[in-house]
C-alpha cells in the first residue's frame, strides 16, 4: 500500500495499490466521502495511465487542483519511481 499526502485539496491522504500496472485499491483520508468513494470505485481495475489520462487537469472550484487531479499525481508519482526502464537488446543478440 503506497500513500501519497495530498496537496491544496479536502482530501488530506490518499492510499493506494498499484499491482502490475493496474490500480487495485484508492482510499481518500477525508474530503467528500460520497464522491471520493465514487472515484476509487471507478479507477480501481483500470490501468494506472488510463487512470492519469482521465483524470489530470481536473480542478475543483478555483483551486488548481482536485482529488482526483491529485490521485493521477500520486500515480504519476509512482510509476516514475517503480517503473523498470525498457530492456534494450543487445546488438549481438
């Protein structure tokens, strides 16, 4: 379970699992209970990237961000630091 402290938002945490590339578990510490659980149930299972696409940008009222703006944050997060760069080939192969 990763957590990620949000920032800017209701919501003051966000706890999350990623399992091989796919969200598998969103829970948000406080903010609109209705809402944020409404989110976790739409993003888990999906892809964590589908997860960013849709979701980045997103901005609550005149704040510049948004719990959901800040769960792709939070992915974006994770997968620089846990992705496996690409394996090259070796030319001999």
């Amino acid at each position: 379970m990763e957590s990620y402290a949000t920032r800017g938002t209701c919501a003051i945490t966000i706890n999350y699992s990623v399992e091989d590339g796919i969200l598998t578990h969103v829970d948000f510490e406080r903010g609109c209970s209705g809402n944020l659980i409404g989110l976790s149930r739409l993003a888990e299972g999906l892809p964590a990237r589908e997860v960013i696409n849709r979701l980045k940008g997103i901005r609550c009222g005149l704040k510049g961000t948004s719990c959901p703006d800040q769960l792709a944050t939070a992915l974006e997060k994770y997968l620089t630091e846990n992705e496996r760069p690409a394996t090259r080939r070796l030319a001999s192969e």
